[in-house]
C-alpha cells in the first residue's frame, strides 16, 4: 500500500506537471529548464566524453545508462539511479564537487516524473539549417516595450521573491549604503565629509547624480569594460616584451566615453569601426579601435597560416563573447555542438578580421609625420651602412685569420703561444681541446693535418659566402612593399604571400657537416656561448683595421650619432587597424587546421540572428557592417543590461555575462533583464541612466546581513534577497589605501607608469603586461590580459594575507596613515579617515591600549588590514 508520503508526493508534482504545461509544452520546458541544467552540471564529463560509459545528451542515452545501468527509470524517481546519484544518499555522488541545489535536484525528479521528454530537434538542426526554434531562443527575442515606473525593478525582484516564499532584507545603514555607492560608481571610498553630508541628508538620488557626474565614475566603469577588451600595454606571443608604447591612449577613450555617457551602440560601433564613423559630437573615435589594435597578435616565429588563423579566432572570441555573449569561436573546428552556430558562421565572421589589418594613426600634422619619418629613414640608412662596413671588415678579418689557421691549430698542439694574439690563441685552443658532446663529427676533423683543415676552412668560407648573397637577395624580395602601413608589430610576415606568387623558390644549403663547421667558426656571441673562432665582434674590430678603415668607421659612428642628437620628437599615435586594400572572403579550415581548405566563407553576420538569406558584406573588410548588426540585436542589449547589473548587485541576472547560449545559465528574472534591456535602449542606450535606476532601487540598497529562512532557500542569494558582501578587488583595494593614507594623486588620463611601491596615481594608469603581469594584481584576481575575461574570480588564500603583512607599498601607506593621527583624538580619526564612522566604546579602549607606547604606524597597518576596510556590504 503507497505511503501517504508517496502519494503527497505524486499529488504535488502532478499539480507541478498541470501548472508547468499550462505554461509551456514539454518541448520548451525542457529546452528553458532542463536541457541548461544538464550543460551546465552533467555534459562536461557525460556528454562526448561518455566517463563510465554514460551519455545524458539524449534520451536513449539516460535510459541505456553506463556500467552501473540505466540512469533512469521514465515515470519512476525513486528507482532511478541519477536521482539517488544527485541526492547523494548513497555510495555514488554526483556531480563530484558542487552538489546541486534542492531546486535543481526537484527539477531533475519532476523530468523523470513526467516522461523523460528529450525533443531532438532542439539539438540537431534538420539538414543545418536554422530552425524556428533557434531563432526564438529567449536571448533572441525581440524585446518589450518597457513600462517604466518608480518600482518596477523592486516590482519584478519583489514578485519573485514572494513566488519562493522569501522575506527581503531591509534597507542598509546610512554609512553602509554610503560607502557601498562610492565604491560601486567611483571605486573610492567616501571621505569623512561625504560620511557626515550623506547623514545630515541621506539623498541617495542626489548622491547617486554627483557620483556620476565625477570624473572618477569612469575610471571605475572603464576598468569593467577593460576587463572584457583584455587590454594590456604589451604581447607575450613574441620572442620578448613587446610594447604598445600608446596603449594608454585607448584606456583614456573608454574612460572619457564612459564619464561622456557616449550612448552604448557608438561605444561598440566605435571600437569596431571608429575609422569610418563620426561621434555626434565630433570627437574622433580612432583611440577606440584599440580594442582590435592592442588584441594579442601572433609573431614570426610561428608559422604564418597558423599565425594569422589564431589572430582571427582571437577577434572573433573576443568580439562575440564581449558584445553578443555567445561562444561563436566554439564553431571554429566543427559546428557548434549546442548553439545554432555553424562553421560558416565562424569562418564568415573570421573573414571580416582577415580583410583586416594592423594600423598606426599619427596624432600629428602630416608635414611633422614626414619630417620624423625622413629623418629615420636617414637613421636607419646610416645604421645600414655601418653594419654593412662592419660585416666587410669582419668577413676580411675573418678570411685573414683562416688563412693562418694552421700557424693557430700547430701552436695549440705545440702548447707554445708564440707571438700570435692571446684571445685567438685561447679560442682555438678551446675549440680543440674540449669534446664536442652535440657535434662529435667534427672530432675527426680536429685531428687532420693543419694545413688540410685550413683548405676545408678557407673552402667552407668561400662556399658560404657564394650562399649567403644568394639568401641576402631572397630576403631583399619578402620585405614589405615599399608605402606598407607603418606598424611596429611583426605581422609584415602577411607580405611573404606576395613573393613570386607561382615561383618555385630553390634553397641552397651545405651539407651539414660543412654547415656546423662553419657554425661552430664563425658563430656570434649568445649569453650561452662564446663567439666562434673566428668570429670578430665589432668591439674587438679595431685591432684587425687599417688606419684608413678605423678611421671610415669612426666618422660613421659620428654621422649616426649627429643624426641622433637632431632626430625630432617621437610623434603620438594611435594602435589600430583598417581594412586591407583588397578585402577578401576565406575558406572554412576543415577541423580547424588552416592547411586542410573547404568551401569559401563569404561574409555576414550570424544566420540564426539575422534573416534567411543574410546580407552580404562586400564594401571594405565588413567591420562597419558588423558593429551595425551587432548593435541592432535585442542580444547586444540583454547582455549589457546583465554587465551592468552585475557590476552593481554582485551577481548578474544571467549568471554567464559572456554566454547566454544553451551552455550558459538561464535567467533568473528574465521579465527583469527584458526590462533593463529595453530601457537601456529606450534611453539612447545611455549606461549613466541605466546604473541610476538600479541603485535607486530597494533591491540595491538591502542590507547585507543573514536570513535564515531565506538561506535555505536561496544561499546564493540569485533572488536578490540580501545585497552581496564584496571583497575590494585589486584596483579598489590599493587605491583605498593611498586614499587612506592621504596619498592618492588625483590626475586623470596619461601615459602609464610602472606599478612600483612610489607610484601614487590610482592603479588604472599603471601599466598591465601580457608578458609579466604585476604581482599585487594578480595576487588579488586581476584577470589575465591575454583574453577577454566576463567577471573577476575572488579567491582567499593565506598570501593575500601575508600581502598585507610584508609588502612595502602597505607598509609605506600605513606609515602615512600615521602621520595624519595628528589631533587630540587620533584614535577617533583613524577610524574616520578609514571607516568613515567612530569607533565603539571597546574598539577605543583597544585602541588606546595599543597606541600607549606610541605604536601609531602597527596600529594604523592592522586597521588597514581589517575586514571591514577590505570589504563593502
């Protein structure tokens, strides 16, 4: 006889089943709820990856099952093995780490209640082809007209929040609130007197306008867009650090756009195609095509096809991730596996970065532009002509010294230096002597006779001399067109494509003994090896010269050394890119792999998001038309709303900002995100607008405290029932702490600087390197530069800590900090100067205890160290 729990139990999920197919069919509850859920928890390792033999990426994969059996039994929870698996009851816990939440498990129950319905056509697109249902996925739809009201944020949040049966928090504390504000809009905290203002007259719209309106709102939000743009001032990819010596130039566009509310579509059009519009205000939108300009390039010690596939792939990730939020360069080796994205669509958009190349734009009257650019080519021309006499004269000192090799190899054997010079002499005799572990074929030569190994010298010489003209000449033919854009990125190796095209080019080579010997003879200097014997380096050149030579080459060095002394100043520029001069469609690399070619990848924009039969892009590289489609799609505006909100509540709405494909999470309060979205473009697409309605909001402003009852149901807090307690995030904390200390250099804009323990400016003007990013950054979770990142990961671990306790740029603030305890309450302001707030009766008492030797510098270091000066609630 069923227990009256069973029954309760089918009583309920019947009810569930009556409501939920009320709502929507099977089909579209599966797709909305089901199928993200098993993405997101189970495909990782039962997916293609089928770990003990189990697939959950169809239906006949559940119920086949793995090793264990089937995974589940259709209409039947409590003899299914994946229900027992998630609820952990018995030996088999799954997923391994994360369990998931009592909702998600109750979901998982309600599926295998009803059936076990797995529609296919949601997976599989008929023949490719882009179904209805792609195209109504929920990120794509068009979206609502808002309704705009003083509530309707809360009404939305607050409509959830009672479904679940969850009591909100109330308002925070006037001090809490306060400071949370500053921090979330400026990235400062608040001064005593902005404490004590905002006491007098708790305005949170009026404090919210002034915080906007500061200079400091877009340093703060620039940072949030930084992340995404992965900017850095150099590449890691090349055989050492490579500068953008203007980079900061870009930084200082995304900071006044944002402090300008440039309205969000001409921000992303601007960073896409800044070259070929016009701001309505007549700013030039150039510095924005840093995003593309500054983006990892590939260097010349890769191979070329697969150089310039990897510059694209990272474009095309970095472009669709940052403003679309979908993974289209998941499409670059097959379709993609879950989102209606097909190679095609990869490679089409591919194309549009391929038709694209590396720019610098001076920032400079042209006539300045030439008179520079002239006088270092004659710089460089004169550099030339010393090298070339340098190398003359070295081949000639090398010939002489050849031609006495066998006097050399006779004394080395005799053991008698004689009168020859002691630096050849000793380089001869180590080059005898030791064992040639990495070349033994050269042992034998050793041992010839002196006058024999001088002829193979004197003819190994000779025959690669007769080589090297013929590759000098080779070289001469591969260089950049005479005219080529001026970059100072190595990617000129695009122009090798142009020699000869339908030549065979013939490589001349020694053999390889006679090209180790003369390796081994004429090697220069590494900081492994010494130079070769008879190599002469250009310090050591003068002994070997004729007075008539040493003096040519003394009156070139001169030359040079006038031209430097008159160069003209450097010129400012801009990193960017243009189009090519013949754009062009690419082929679909087949797997992935640029040497295996299919069919051409003419270029448009995503088929799921456009119509049937996309346009083409034929005018230009297809940039402008791509920023075009971009910013008409109801997507680009979901996902902005979403970084926004997440910015300021701790946790987005959807909780992947870069993916809101069927691998990424669903939204919590989709009518919500439908809203933001629709405001924002409603609004002109202004940020400032956007942000202002939401921390006048009472979800914003809710305390960050506990609840109980709301815990269990919602611990993550994804209902917005509480605000988020934040860690400061690297920026905010150093930043924090020279404003404590009364240190902070206030300027805005300019060159970066290093981030050294003097630097005093805040942190957004110091430089981010790809090649060696900062300790303290990293340290603290900044993300790396090499990729567009969607959030920053916060981890606590014990360093951190030890940051604080040893690390001289803390311990210089704390000292400053010090210095200002100079009134007759020193304890009093400390604790204003770095809460904002007076201490208690007992933290005084503490405080005075500690301070009574006089200990002000330790005192103010473990303030500088709390939790409450490190977090915001």
């Amino acid at each position: 006889m069923p227990s009256f729990s069973n029954i309760l139990r089918f009583m309920v999920l019947s009810v569930a089943l009556f409501l939920l197919q009320a709502a929507a069919g099977p089909a579209q509850w599966f797709e909305e709820t089901i199928r993200p859920l098993l993405a997101a928890r189970c495909l990782g390792c039962h997916g293609d990856a089928r770990v003990s033999g189990l697939r959950l990426d169809s239906r006949e994969g559940v119920l086949k099952g793995g090793r264990r059996g089937p995974a589940a039994v259709a209409g039947d929870g409590a003899a299914s093995l994946l229900v027992r698996a998630v609820r952990r009851d018995g030996e088999l816990k799954m997923p391994p780490n994360e369990p998931l939440s009592p909702q998600e498990i109750a979901v998982l129950e309600k599926w295998i209640a009803v059936g076990l319905p797995y529609p296919e056509a949601a997976v599989k697109r008929v023949g490719g082809k882009i179904t209805e249902a792609d195209r109504n996925w929920w990120a794509f739809r068009p979206l609502p007209k808002p309704v705009a009201s003083a509530g309707a944020i809360d009404g939305f949040v607050g409509a959830r929040l009672a479904r679940e049966g969850i009591q909100p928090l109330g308002p925070a504390p006037r001090a809490v609130l306060v400071r949370r504000l500053f921090y979330d809009l400026t990235g400062l905290p608040p001064a005593a007197e902005d404490f004590e203002r905002f006491d007098r007259r708790p305005d949170v719209a009026a404090e919210t306008d002034r915080l906007l309106a500061s200079p400091r709102f877009g340093e703060r939000w620039g940072r949030h867009w930084l992340d995404i743009a992965r900017y850095a001032e150099d590449d890691w990819r090349g055989l050492g650090q490579e500068k953008y010596a203007n980079a900061w130039r870009y930084r200082d566009w995304v900071v006044d756009a944002l402090n300008r509310d440039l309205p969000y579509d001409v921000f992303v059009k601007a960073q896409l195609a800044g070259d070929q519009i016009t701001d309505r205000e007549g700013f030039d939108l150039r510095p924005a095509l840093g995003l593309l300009g500054l983006g990892p390039w590939q260097y010349s010690n890769s191979p070329p096809p697969q150089a310039r596939a990897d510059e694209r792939h990272e474009r095309v990730d970095m472009v669709s991730r940052g403003f679309l939020g979908l993974t289209v360069a998941c499409a670059r080796c097959h379709d993609h596996k879950f989102d209606p994205i097909g190679m095609a669509d990869y490679y089409a958009l591919a194309g549009v970065f391929a038709s694209t190349e590396y720019r610098e734009y001076p920032l400079a009257p042209a006539a300045e532009v030439e008179r520079y650019e002239s006088h270092q080519q004659l710089i460089r021309d004169k550099e030339k002509q010393i090298a070339a006499f340098v190398a003359a004269r070295q081949g000639e000192a090398a010939a002489a010294l050849a031609a006495q090799s066998a006097r050399y190899i006779e004394a080395v054997r005799r053991g008698e230096r004689g009168d020859l010079p002691e630096t050849l002499y000793s380089r001869w005799k180590s080059y005898l002597e030791l064992p040639q572990r990495d070349q033994p074929l050269l042992d034998g030569w050793r041992q010839e006779d002196p006058a024999e190994l001088q002829a193979l010298i004197l003819s190994v010489l000779a025959e690669r001399n007769e080589i090297e003209e013929a590759r000098k000449l080779a070289v001469e033919r591969t260089k950049p067109k005479a005219g080529a854009a001026k970059t100072r990125l190595p990617n000129g190796f695009e122009t090798y494509d142009e020699f000869c095209p339908g030549c065979d080019v013939v490589v001349r080579a020694q053999p390889r003994d006679r090209s180790v010997l003369w390796q081994e003879l004429h090697r220069e200097p590494s900081k492994d090896r010494g130079p070769g014997v008879l190599f002469i380096p250009e310090k050591e050149l003068d002994e070997f010269l004729t007075a008539e030579s040493r003096d040519k080459l003394a009156a070139l060095r001169r030359e040079l050394a006038e031209l430097k002394s008159r160069s003209p100043r450097p010129y400012p520029y801009l990193h960017g890119v243009a189009d090519k001069a013949q754009p062009s469609n690419i082929r679909i690399a087949l797997r992935g792999d640029p040497y295996q070619l299919g069919a051409v990848a003419p270029r448009r924009f995503l088929e799921v998001l456009g119509s049937a039969e996309p346009e083409l892009w034929t005018a230009g590289s297809g940039r402008l038309q791509l920023a075009e489609a971009i910013v008409k799609q109801p997507l680009t505006a979901r996902v902005a709303a979403n970084r926004v909100w997440m910015n300021l509540m701790g946790r987005g709405i959807v909780g992947s900002p870069s993916n809101f494909g069927r691998l990424g999470e669903r939204p919590t309060h989709p009518e919500l995100l439908d809203y933001l979205a629709a405001r924002l473009v409603e609004q002109r697409w202004s940020i400032k607008s956007l942000i202002r309605e939401i921390v006048l909001s009472a979800a914003y402003q809710r305390a960050s405290g506990r609840s109980v009852r709301a815990e269990a149901v919602d611990a993550p807090n994804k209902l917005y029932w509480r605000a988020n307690r934040r860690r400061l995030d690297a920026e905010a904390l150093r930043d924090s702490l020279l404003h404590a200390a009364g240190a902070l250099d206030g300027r805005v804009g300019g060159e970066s600087e290093e981030l050294g323990a003097e630097f005093r400016r805040r942190t957004l003007y110091g430089k981010v390197s790809r090649f060696k990013l900062n300790e303290a950054l990293a340290l603290f979770d900044f993300p790396n530069p090499s990729a567009t990142s969607e959030r920053r990961v916060v981890t606590h671990v014990p360093l951190q800590r030890l940051y604080f306790l040893n690390n001289e740029f803390v311990a210089r603030q704390a000292a400053a900090l010090a210095a200002r305890l100079t009134g007759p309450d020193p304890v009093g302001q400390a604790y204003r100067l770095i809460f904002g707030r007076p201490p208690s009766p007992e933290e005084r008492r503490l405080g005075e205890e500690f301070t009574r030797t006089g200990q002000w510098t330790q005192y103010a270091h473990t303030l500088l160290s709390s939790n409450e000066f490190l977090f915001v609630d």
